[in-house]
C-alpha cells in the first residue's frame, strides 16, 4: 500500500484578504515586485461582500456577514508570513488548501479551524467525509451563537455608496479632517480605492502632491505597456499600504477623482515614495497638501542629489553668481511693469530684476489683434496691469528690499536675458502678496524644471486662495476699465485742460515717466489725464534723447544733463507728486512748480548746481528761493558752476602770478582726426592694468552671453576690442546692429558689433576714466583739409604710444588745454607744429601765459619766414589770402 502524499508547506506573506476564505500570498521581492498566488480555504465558503458594477457584471450586495468574515481575517494576517499548504487544484488553475498563522506547522494556528470556530465560514459538508474537525467547530459555533449563527442578519449588511454625486459639498464636509478608511486597492504608486468609514463611501483617491509613474491601457482597459518605475512603485505603495487601517485627509478633488493626504502610523507614503525616487512632486496639487509641502520638497531634493531611479539622468542646475550678487539689498527706484523692478544696490548700480515664477497681467491669447498705434496703452488698456502696477508702486518705491535671485532666463523671442528673484520687503514676498491679491498668475513647469521661484509653493497656495475667493483677475465679472485722456504734446487739447489745472491750485499726480532733468510725463488721477509738464523758472541742461521724428539715432546730451536726468529720476519717478500748473507751452506741454515731499524740484535741481535760474522765475513767489539756491551753489562749486570760482580766482591772480608749471608724466593713447588727445597718466597704469586684469577675470569665469545686452546711447559697457580682449565703454551711438563705442580707459573709438557689447560687471562702473581728454593750448589748425592731415600725422608721430610731459595751460568750458613736452627730448610739441608750419599760434590775453605765447610766436615766424607747409604762399593771416582757403 502506498504511503499518504504529504503537501508541500510553502511561506510567504499575505499581501490581500479578498474574502474570509481567499487570500492572495505574495514571496519575497527580488529586483521586482514578487510573485504571487491565490489560496482558497479547503472544504469551507465565506459570505461574499458587495461589488461595485463593472462592464462585464452588475452592482452586488453583501451577504450577510460577509464583511465581518473578510475584515476579521484581514485585521488577523494582512501584513503577516503564513506557512500554506496546496491540496488540491482545478483545471482552471484555481488553488485550495489551507493557511497557518506561525513558525511551524506543529505549533502554527489553522486560519480554516479559526474562522469556522468563529461561525464566519460555512463548512462545505459534500466535501467533507465522515466525521471531520470541521464539523465538530461548526456545531461548537452554532451552539454558542457565533459569528453568522447568531442571526441579525439584516444589521450585518452594509449600505455601500459607490459613487459621489457632489465632490465638492463632500470636500467641504469633510473640513480637512482626518477620516477612518481601509485601503482596498492600489492602482498605481500614488492612487488608491478605499472605503471611508462608518458609512463606507468608496472612492478613488489620487495622493496630493505627487504623482507615480503609471501603467498605461488601451480603450479596452487591458494593459498597454508602462512607464519606468510603474510596478516597482505600485508594489512599494501596495506591501505599505493595501487594506492597512489609515486615515485619509480629502484636500480638493480633479477629474472625479478625490485628491488628499493619507495618514499612517508608520510615516507619510507620499514621503517615502519621493525620498525612494518613486514619484515626482506636482505642482498642481502640492499647495493643498496637508502640513505644507516642504517635507515633500525635501525628499524629492533628497532623491534628486542621490540620483534615484526616476531621477537617475537628473543633473542639477547651478546659478553661478557671487553671494554678493545671489542676495543683496537694494531701494526700489522704478516699478517697470507687473513683474519687473529697477533696483539700486548699496554700491550705487541700478539693477533689472524680474519677479521669479510669476505673469503679469496680460491680454487673452485671441485671434483678434492688438489695437495699433499710439491709442494703445499697455498700463491702462490690459486689464488688472494699472492695478498690479499701482500696486508695486505704492508699497515699493523708495523702499528697501531684500533680493535673492533664483535663477537667471537666458535671452529668447528677441528678449534679453531676465534675472528672477524673491524680492521681500521686511517679512513679505512681494510676489506672494500680488498673486493673493489677484494682481499676477503663477506659471506653470514642466516636473524636471528646477528653474523657479525659491518660495513657488507659497506662490500655488496664494494662487489657490486668490482664484477661489475670485479676487483680481479670477474674478470674470468685474473687470477694470480705464478711460485715460492723453494730452502731452496735444496742443489743442491741452488748451482746453489749461483752466482747469490753473484754477486747481495745487493738483495731485503721479510721476510715470522722466524725459529730463526739468521734463516729466505725469498721470492726473483726478482728471484721468497724461500731461507734458515742464518745471518752470530754472535752464535745465538736456539729457541725451532721441532723434524727433522717430527716425533712429539719438541727440547728444549737454553737460550735465545726464545728472539732472538722473536726480530727477532718483526724487519723483513713479512718485506721488503735487504739481501748481502756471501755462503751457505751443507744443501742448503744461508749465509750472512741482513739489515732492513737500520740496519744490525747480530749487533743488538748481540747489544742486544742476540747473541755472531762467529770467521767467523772477516773476514768480519761488524767486527768492532759486537765488538763494543758486548762489549756495556757485559758492560750493557745484556741477555746472564748478569752474565759476576757479575762473574768477584766476582773473585776480593774473595780475600777481607767473605761469604755472607743474609737468606729470602721461602716455598717449590715442590721437582723433580733429587733434583731441587722450592720455593716462603714468602715476594711474597699475590701477588700470588691475582694472583689465580683474574684468577679463570676470568674463573668463562667466562669459557673456551674445545678443543679451541691448545697447542704449550712453550706457556704459564692456566692448569686445580687435584684439578679443574686453574693455571699459561708452556707447555714442547705436545704428540697427552697429554700436559705435569710446573705450574710456584709452580714448579711441571705434564702429563695432552689438553682440560685442555686454552689460559692465557690478563694481567695474565706479572707477573714473583712465583716460583723460587733452586738447594743445595756445595753437589751433588752419581750415585747409590737407595741412590739417599733415599736422595730425606729425602729432601723432609725436607724441602716440610714448611717455610726455603733459602740464595743464588752463581750462575752457570744462576742457583741459595743455602744453607737451616729449620725456625724451624735452621738445614741445606745440613749437614742433609751428616750427614745421603745420599749426597756427592762438593767441590769449592773459598775462601769466604771455611768455609761451611769445615762444610759440617766435617758432611760428621761423616756419613763416621759411615758408613753410601753410606759409608757402605767404602770410595766411592778411586780408588778401582767401583764396588759399586760409583764415583770416
């Protein structure tokens, strides 16, 4: 006879407890998820639980007791390592045994005895022959009222709802508090099914603030292949979570979908799943997550360094900045537009930045096109833009921020390159508080996209908020508009604004734009008006402005023009100002005081030596003050009066003095068609030299990027020379694509390309010029073309690229006029000229010079008498020379 076959006992842990007689058991993981294997108990049936409607299958309910029987044995194995024995198995592959709870089969509790004793399975007596164990437990339960034997059967079935009709009234039920919930299926990493408890709602429930890679299915719902990672994070979550007891926080919901925190004794799934390198942070629903999203953050940064799976090809960005130039301080001196900020840092530089990861309002992307021409004014025809504007502008300017930049957007669509930064005034993040106000939207990246805002969580959750509450531009039925009249320059109309603003004393208005030192553009709030106005009763010098007409090019400033441009700019741009409007001029450009801060701009640019007082002003309640502004001025030798003293102390000197002699050694760098010199001095070339040393340091470490800089006429640059080698500018002139550029530091000039030009360095701007602009004194070319060419040429024979003696004659209009001495030779320069007949002696009264005069005379009668180069033809000063083109 044969001996009895004895089972296999096999071990592995049960993953799912489909009923309370089928589990599925999986083995232990290796390079994957494990396998697995559904276990039917032998000889026994479990009440069935209800199903949810399918496409193959109706909606089923429980029967009773069916629950009770799957969540006992769940709560009793789930999670645990089982011993299991096969007896028996259907063609169909369907297997049946039984399953033991412990170390060893002698000692291990059987599940089939266990749930039959406690009267939730029912033993299938057509299996069973002659006397078993089984029965005997069964009639033991029946005996004792267990489990399904105690009857009740109606309060042991369940109401499940399946679907929600209303999500949102759910979600604002639930108020974000945590709900009892078993987790019954995992579909992918960070989506679940689970039931909520007491009144077992089922719902699908995407994890907020993440998202896992995903198997895909075709349209008949099969599996259609997967993304990397897909199983591998389906089983991280299921040997964690799956029909554990949990808590779900319902946050918000998307696509039918619940989307919410799941809370577990052992630590935060979304957490770990991050931190494994499993899932990827989301942006549209990590500003609802539960406690914030800087623990997600972090572990995804943490995964992201180490390189883990989805993030294997990950390769950090790094912003090569100097931690000077990554945080600094600065005073807001101009809100560009919704999202852009000119800032002056400590050092004195203003500086471009953008708000990181934020839009301005903007016009609909529509088919319809853009009003043309001059009638369409961005600030006030977008709408929501003047309000985020006026915004900016009223808690910022004149404030100081602090500004940490985030990242740097290299130029693009003819754009230039933008620095974004967190820009914060005390505690506030100045683009936190615009999104939350509805003044600015938050853009959107793509998952591997490390380029944005330091603080971009912050950023959703303001969005979120201000979307919700409809505020600004989320709110569709409220739209701003503004009807503004634009009368500068509109003379027909200005004459009709004209008695009104006289008859309204003083009027309120805002600074929006600066022209020059005395000409601003301003907004009437009061009268919805953009006027021209002109400060009266000063001549203030013009800045460098564009051609009129709008046909290119630019006009040169006059001195000092630039600073009184940039004092104007520095005390009313984007200000709340109070203007007294006294006429207007035939262009249409209002006339009158403006006040700031309670101070009257006319007298504090002439207080500044920046303008001088115009005969109209004595006319006017304000003449005393410009007078007196004035007179402090010339005394303190301020700007356009710094030489009326010097000048006026010469001429009482004169008289006592001899002539001054005080040679310093120069070299000549540079010598123009019209006999200008440049030079340095010798005392100023290792400061130089560690000036060029330092700026191609600077462009060797990060060099600039072609096309970023947009060259402007006075700016001043770093210009590429012939010789690759990058220098000190000033741009004179900008023509399409070419730039024409003084090297300040030498003085010659030269037609280039713009995309030789970059931005200076900070730092690299304060330096004065090295090279100092000579002119020769006492002498002066003759008018005819080719004498003039002779005598550049022997100027610069004499004195380019060589160590002179240079000594300063006096100064005409701001003007140094000096005598050369070669170092060498200790020749003059001059006297060569004249000697060689090539130059003309120009004569000066003053008595101190009278004796270089006589020598610079005495060696052009040598040249005459020799007739030489302009002599040839005799004395070119008598009346009758006109012929030859002379001067008289």
């Amino acid at each position: 006879m044969a001996a009895p076959h004895t089972p296999q006992v096999c071990r592995g842990i049960v993953k799912q407890v489909l009923s309370g007689d089928a589990v599925i058991v999986r083995g232990q993981p290796k390079g994957g998820p494990p396998p697995e294997r559904q276990i039917n108990f032998s000889n026994v049936i479990a009440p069935r639980t209800a199903r949810r409607a399918t496409a193959n299958a109706p909606e089923t309910v429980d029967e009773p007791y069916g629950w009770d029987s799957r969540e006992f044995l769940r709560k009793k194995v789930i999670g645990k390592e089982v011993l299991f024995t096969i007896e028996t198995k259907t063609p169909t592959g369907r297997e049946y045994g039984a399953i033991y709870l412990g170390k060893d089969l002698a000692s291990a509790e059987n599940l089939t005895e266990t749930m039959v004793s406690e009267g939730l399975v029912s033993v299938r007596r057509e299996s069973i022959r002659g006397e078993s164990r089984l029965l005997e437990l069964e009639e033991a339960a029946k005996a004792q009222n267990k489990g399904k034997w105690a009857g009740g059967d109606a309060k042991h079935v369940r109401n499940v709802t399946w679907t929600c009709e209303n999500m949102r009234s759910f979600v604002d039920k639930a108020r974000g508090k945590p709900i009892d919930a078993v987790i019954e299926h995992v579909r992918d990493g960070s989506t679940i099914r689970c039931f909520l408890f007491p009144d077992f709602h089922y719902i699908t429930l995407m994890i907020s603030g993440i998202r896992c890679p995903m198997n895909k299915l075709d349209a008949d719902g099969k599996l259609d292949g997967s993304e990397p990672f897909a199983d591998e994070a389906r089983y991280f979550t299921e040997s964690r979570l799956l029909q554990r007891d949990v808590q779900v926080v319902l946050e918000t919901f998307n696509n039918n979908n619940f989307v919410g925190s799941i809370i577990h004794p052992n630590g935060n799934i979304a957490e770990a799943l991050l931190r494994e390198g499993f899932a990827r942070c989301v942006d549209w629903s990590i500003a609802t997550v539960t406690g914030g999203p800087e623990k997600l953050r972090s572990a995804e940064k943490q995964a992201k360094e180490k390189q883990l799976r989805l993030w294997m090809d990950y390769k950090p960005t790094s912003l090569s900045l100097a931690d000077k130039d990554r945080e600094f301080v600065g005073k807001v001196v101009e809100v560009v537009n919704g999202d852009a900020l000119v800032v002056k840092r400590q050092e004195g530089a203003n500086k471009k930045i953008f708000l990181s990861s934020v839009r301005p309002p903007r016009l609909p992307d529509t088919d319809t096109p853009r009003p043309p021409g001059k009638n369409f004014r961005p600030l006030y025809d977008i709408p929501w833009l003047f309000e985020a504007r006026e915004f900016l502008r009223k808690k910022l300017i004149g404030q100081r921020v602090n500004v940490t930049v985030d990242y740097i957007q290299p130029p693009q669509n003819n754009f230039p390159e933008k620095t974004c930064c967190t820009v914060r005034i005390g505690d506030v993040n100045v683009a936190e508080a615009m999104v939350s106000k509805g003044y600015a939207t938050v853009i959107r990246y793509r998952q591997d996209d490390d380029q944005r805002a330091s603080c971009y969580d912050d950023l959703l959750s303001a969005e979120a908020k201000a979307i919700k509450s409809g505020k600004g531009l989320h709110n569709k039925k409220e739209t701003p508009i503004h009807r503004v009249a634009d009368i500068s320059s509109d003379a027909g109309k200005a004459k009709g604004f004209l008695p009104f603003l006289q008859r309204a004393g003083r009027s309120e208005a805002v600074v929006e734009f600066v022209a020059s030192g005395s000409r601003v553009r301003l907004f009437i709030p009061r009268e919805t008006c953009l006027i021209t106005f002109l400060l009266a009763g000063i001549s203030c010098p013009r800045a460098t402005r564009p051609t009129p007409g709008g046909v290119g090019g630019t006009v040169p400033g006059e001195p000092f023009g630039e600073e009184a441009l940039a004092l104007t700019k520095n005390l009313v741009l984007q200000r709340e100002v109070e203007i007294e409007v006294d006429s207007m001029d035939k262009g249409g450009n209002f006339i009158g005081w403006l006040h700031v801060d309670g101070k009257n701009l006319s007298v504090l640019l002439v207080e500044e030596g920046l303008s001088t007082v115009h005969f109209t002003a004595e006319s006017s309640k304000f003449y005393h003050l410009l007078t007196v502004a004035q007179d402090s001025a010339k005394e303190k030798k301020l700007n356009i009066w710094a030489n009326f003293v010097e000048e006026e102390k010469e001429e009482k000197v004169e008289e006592v003095t001899e002539r001054r002699i005080d040679y310093k050694p120069m070299v000549i760098t540079e010598v123009t068609q019209d006999g200008v010199l440049y030079g340095q001095y010798c005392s100023d070339g290792p400061s130089l030299e560690q000036l060029m040393e330092n700026l191609r340091a600077e462009f060797n470490t990060k060099p600039p990027l072609g096309g970023a800089y947009v060259p402007r006429r006075g700016d001043l640059c770093a210009a590429q020379f012939v010789d690759g080698l990058w220098y000190r500018a000033k741009i004179e002139k900008v023509s399409g694509s070419n730039v024409s550029v003084r090297y300040i530091d030498y003085g010659n000039r030269e037609v280039t390309q713009a995309v030789k030009c970059a931005s200076l360095p900070s730092g690299f701007s304060s330096p004065p010029s090295y090279a100092h602009e000579l002119h020769l004194a006492l002498v002066k070319f003759s008018k005819d073309e080719d004498y003039i060419e002779d005598a550049i040429t022997l100027l610069k024979s004499e004195t380019m690229e060589r160590e002179v003696l240079v000594n300063r004659e006096y100064r005409n209009g701001g003007l140094d006029y000096v005598s050369i001495q070669r170092a060498d030779t200790k020749a003059d320069v001059s006297r060569t000229l004249l000697s060689q007949g090539l130059m003309l002696v120009d004569e000066r009264k003053e008595k101190r010079l009278q004796s270089l005069v006589n020598e610079y005379r005495t060696a052009q009668e040598e040249a005459k008498g020799k007739h030489l180069n302009v002599w040839q033809y005799g004395d070119v000063t008598d009346d009758d020379a006109h012929e030859f083109g002379m001067e008289r």
